[in-house]
C-alpha cells in the first residue's frame, strides 16, 4: 500500500501532493508482467494519475490517464479515483530497448512521442471532460505538466519515478505534483523554482529515507507550509461479474452466438488480469435479450 499526502503553502497560492507508490508499481509488474522499461512507464503514467485523482472533489470521481505515443510499448492506460487508488493497462507489457543516452531505461523510446495524451475526467456530470494534447517527451512527467498548463491553465510541476531493480522488481516508485492558484506571486513562484533546482529526483530522495511528507515539504520549503491531508492509496480493480456482463451484452447477436459456440467463454480483465466465465447457455441467453429489445 502507498501513500500521498497533500501540503499548502501558508498564503494557500500553491499545493503540493506527494506519493510513496512503490507498492503500487510493484503491483503493475506482478499483474502485467512487464519488462523493465515497461514498468517504469506504467508505473510513472499510474502513479501521475493518482496524484490528479487525489484533487478530485467528488467521491465518485474518476480520472482517465491515455497514451498513446507510437512506441513499442503501444497504448498505456491509467485510471485513479478520488481518494489515489489506480489501477493500469499496458498493451504490450514487454519491450526491450537499449538504455538511454544517460545510461537510463528509455522510457520515451518504449512510450513514443508521435501521438496523444488524453485525460478523461468523470464528475458524475453525465458527459466526462475530455482534453487531448500531443505528447511533448514521452517521459510522462513532462506530459502530464503540459496538459495542466495547456487544457486546465494550471501552471504546475510533475515529477515521476521507477527504480527498477536488476532482477525486474520495484526499488522505489513516486512523484509529486506542484500546483499554482492564479494569485500566486512572483516571489511564490521564485521559490518554488529554487526548491526544485536544489531537489534530488524522487527515486534518488526516496532511496535516501525520505517520505512522501519529507518531499512535500521540501518542494514549498520557506513557503511555511502545512500538511492538508494524507491517505493510504494502492493500485485497485473494480471489475465485476456484473460489469464484465455488461460488456457482453453490448456485442451484436451474432458475436454473442458465434462466442456460444464454445462450451465455457473466459473473460480477462485488463487491469487486474481476473478471470470470469459463463458458459454456452449464459451466453445465448444474453443473445436472446440483446434480440428482443
């Protein structure tokens, strides 16, 4: 189980949340089975979404992390509800590239950079919000800051971490979030720039001891700042028989009665790899309803 927490500069012109996601990365590479570079991606793309979702203000809220950059990796889904639990989709969970020019896994290359960064936000408003930008790195991090400051105007800092270990386990995992109000000033902003200059990566702070408290506060240091909340988040699938149902009965009837055709149907879900089964006769009686309405 990880943990975010949320601090506010005194004058309230600028949040911070952080989050401790090691477990919740290790999750991702023990469900999906990914490579290292794999990991690392998903995991920077889950653990981003966690911190978004945690400034969702309803219960129910949901927010949808999307890219797709044309690299090997394929398509990589993230989806975080309002507390900062999150649950991932990688398409192809194993690429394996050379290292970067700095000797690190080459995150941009598995991601690509010839393509979107969408981000769907379900308020319980009927039609989710919807925003798409071209993706700027591939690094996630700089993505998820551009979105910010493009779609939302929310001039902000992301910073995201994987540490894998040479035997495909999770080292350390987190990131944090920075997030100005418009009345921030010059001052404000002066300091936060000078925070980050003299901070370590996350991978390298937490490795060193520090907390996801100790790197919030270090990113508004001689801000005063006070700590606004903190819970425990992990990576959580809300799959069901009933939903994976559901999405049965949106096929046709003759998918539902070419699927029939099989004694027993398996159906896997993405994000947590969960198997349900229906058999022959669940499936026609599903077709039998799709054809009467």
């Amino acid at each position: 189980m990880g943990k975010i927490i949320r601090t506010i500069s005194a004058d309230a012109s600028v949040v911070c949340s952080a989050i401790d996601g090691r477990d919740i990365v290790a999750r991702i590479e023990e469900i999906h089975k990914t490579s290292a570079v794999c990991t690392a991606a998903l995991g920077r793309l889950a653990l981003g979404a966690s911190l978004l979702g945690f400034g969702l203000k309803g219960k129910d809220d949901s927010i949808t992390l999307r890219m797709a950059g044309g690299g090997p990796a394929g398509t990589l889904i993230a989806v975080a509800d309002s507390y900062g639990n999150v649950k991932a989709y990688i398409q192809n969970p194993v690429v394996e590239i050379p290292l970067n020019s700095v000797g690190k896994l080459d995150v941009r290359g598995a991601v690509g950079t010839n393509g979107t960064l969408s981000v769907i936000k379900d308020l319980g408003l009927g039609e989710p919000y919807s925003g798409q930008i071209p993706i700027v790195s591939g690094e996630i991090a700089e993505d998820i800051t551009s979105y910010l400051a493009t779609s939302e105007q929310v001039p902000s800092v992301c910073a995201l971490g994987v540490l894998v270990n040479p035997d495909l386990t999770v080292a350390q995992a987190g990131g944090f979030l920075i997030q100005l109000l418009p009345f921030a000033s010059d001052e404000v902003i002066t300091q936060i720039e000078e925070n980050i200059k003299s901070m370590q990566s996350v991978t390298q702070l937490l490795s060193g001891g520090k907390s996801a408290e100790d790197i919030a506060m270090m990113a508004l240091a001689g801000l005063e700042p006070n700590v606004l909340d903190d819970f425990d988040v992990d990576y959580v699938c809300d799959c069901s028989r009933e939903r994976v149902e559901r999405a049965l009965a949106s096929l046709s009837p003759d998918e539902l009665k070419e699927i029939a055709e099989d004694e027993q149907t398996e159906v896997k879900c993405h994000f947590c790899d969960k198997a349900y089964y229906f058999t022959s006769s669940e499936i026609l009686e599903l077709m039998n309803r799709k054809e009467q309405q």
